[in-house]
C-alpha cells in the first residue's frame, strides 16, 4: 500500500501543477492582452519609383532615400 500512497501523492502533486500553469498562461495571455491594446497601431505605405530612391508617403511629407 506504500507504493500505491506514494504514486497517489506524485499524481496530485503532478495535476496541481499542470493547473497551476494553466492558470498561469490563461492570466498572462490576458495581460498581454490588455496591454497591447492599449496603442493603436498606423500603416504607412512606401513605394518604390524605379531609380533606386524610396519614398516614404505619409501625413509628414516625402523622405528620400539615396540612389
């Protein structure tokens, strides 16, 4: 029965831990989530005019990039 007892109390041990890192990675996923809602996010779109020079299109006007 010593061994049975033994088993029994490692297996519990096993299924609290299991829950407890579940619990854990349910908790930090949603504080993730909450934090990177917190900034809101832009596109910007940049094109390429054939010559080698970028352009970068957006509200605080046009930057050229060398050859």
């Amino acid at each position: 029965m010593k061994n049975k007892d033994l088993a029994s109390e490692i297996i519990s041990k096993q299924f609290w831990t299991i829950i407890l890192l579940i619990i854990s990675l349910v908790v930090s996923n949603g504080v993730w989530i909450w934090y990177i809602n917190q900034f809101d996010f832009t596109t910007n779109e940049t094109t390429l005019d054939g010559n080698g020079i970028n352009n970068y299109i957006g509200n605080d006007g046009e930057i050229n990039n060398g050859n």
